[in-house]
C-alpha cells in the first residue's frame, strides 16, 4: 500500500512542477517558450518509463509488482469496478467542456484538438509497439500485452492536455486532471489488469506523449500550411434527423 500512496503523490507531481513553468515578460517570449520542449519537463516521464523498462528484467523492480499483486488482491479479492473504462478520457472532455462554458485555454479548440489527435496518435503507437514487443502477461493471466497500461497512458496524455491547456488559467484545472488520471491508474491495479510497473510506465509514456504533441504541432501546423495560421471557428448546437449534436464551421 506504501507503494501504491507513493505512485498518487508521484503521479500527480508533474502538474505541480508544470504549473511552475514559463512565466515570460512578454508576449514574443511566450510564444517561443511554449514551442520549446525543455528538458526540465521531461524528467518525471523518463524516471516513470525508466523504471517501467527495468521491470522488465528479474530484477527488485519485479519482485515489487508481485508483492504490490499480492497485497492488493489480499486486502481486496472482489473488487471490481470499470470506471476505468471513462476516467481516462474525463480529463481530455473537461477540456471541451470547459470551452462550452466559455472558459477559453491556452489553444483555440480547432487546434486544442489537432494536439490531442496527435498526443493520442504517439501514445497509442509507443503503447502498442511496446505490448507486443515486451510479451508481459498480466496478473490476472488474461493476455500477454500488459506491459504497459494503455487505459493509464491514455488518462495521463488527457491529464497533461487538460494542464497544458488551463494552467495559466488556473493550476487547479491540472491537479484535476492528474488526480483523476492517477485513479485510473490505480483501478487499473485493483481491477488485477496490471502490475505496479505498467502503470508508472504507462503515466510517463502518456504524459509524455502530450509534451511531444505540444512540441510538434506548431511545426507540423506550419510545414502543412507553409505559414503560421490562425484557425478561427465557431461551435453551435446542431439538431437533425431527431438528434442533438454540436456543429463546426473554421476558417483558416
């Protein structure tokens, strides 16, 4: 349980240490700040996708998934609960709820959007290449693809997205979202679908899959288009063929 308290505390640092980051003197300096991926950002996903790496050896690292399994299975043998199966997407829908609201982020929502597809697109490819590759049987021996958690890399890039997009707004928006993304995590571990190590391993993948995304998309953005654009929209509640929708119009 000690462990498990240890990867809540862990896992929601990462919004404390960003909300500290990139307080420029002026709007120039903002831009180019935000567009630089700092290597400062980086370290809590590598030490999370380091120690995930390790465990895939028979090593002090693994004998830990087996006796964090074996406690939690102890202390809870019919837990079951699928609210995992939501709370990772929650943080990335906070985002467009909040647009509806009127609560603008850091990104119009056109290209809040195209940073999430595309935070979405890295996570899912390194998550999958990576289940195939390490072959790692989950605790409850339904399939060898556990290594590492998909529904917890998911959370975790929808964590960092939700804040990215609202820390200058308010730092709270991010704990949110991390508090919720470590939940997911931890269900993960309760529902026996994962060990400790595929989790940690899967926060850092995600959280940095959306770091990666923030980085790239100006430049992505800027090669499609050949200019810096602005992508200007408006979202309308839409109602056809007896259902009710939201409707997009942009311009670029």
């Amino acid at each position: 349980m000690k462990n498990f308290l240890c990867f809540l505390a862990l896992c929601c640092f990462p919004g404390l240490m960003y909300g500290q980051i990139q307080q420029p003197d002026s709007t120039a300096i903002k831009k180019a700040a935000e567009n630089t991926l700092k290597i400062k950002s980086l370290i809590i996903p590598a030490i999370f996708i380091s120690y995930g790496a390790l465990s895939l050896g028979n090593n002090a690292i693994r004998d830990l998934d087996k006796t964090t399994k074996d406690e939690l299975k102890e202390d809870h043998p019919l837990f079951a609960a699928h609210v995992d199966d939501y709370s990772q997407f929650a943080p990335a829908l906070a985002v467009y709820a909040l647009n509806l609201a009127g609560i603008k982020g850091r990104h119009n929502l056109a290209d809040a959007t195209g940073i999430y597809v595309l935070s979405s697109a890295i996570m899912g490819g390194t998550v999958s290449i990576l289940k195939s590759s390490s072959h790692r049987l989950r605790p409850n021996g339904s399939g060898y693809n556990s290594f590492p958690s998909g529904h917890t890399a998911n959370a975790f890039a929808a964590a960092e997205f939700l804040n990215q997009e609202y820390k200058e707004v308010s730092p709270w928006y991010g704990y949110a979202g991390y508090t919720v993304a470590a939940a997911t995590g931890a269900l993960r571990m309760y529902n026996n679908k994962h060990w400790f190590s595929d989790v940690v391993a899967g926060a850092g993948i995600g959280i940095l899959s959306t770091k990666m995304a923030y980085y790239l998309y100006p430049r992505l953005k800027k090669l499609v288009l050949g200019r810096e654009t602005t992508v200007n929209y408006s979202m309308v509640p839409a109602y056809q063929n007896g259902g009710v929708g939201l409707s997009f119009h942009g311009t670029f």
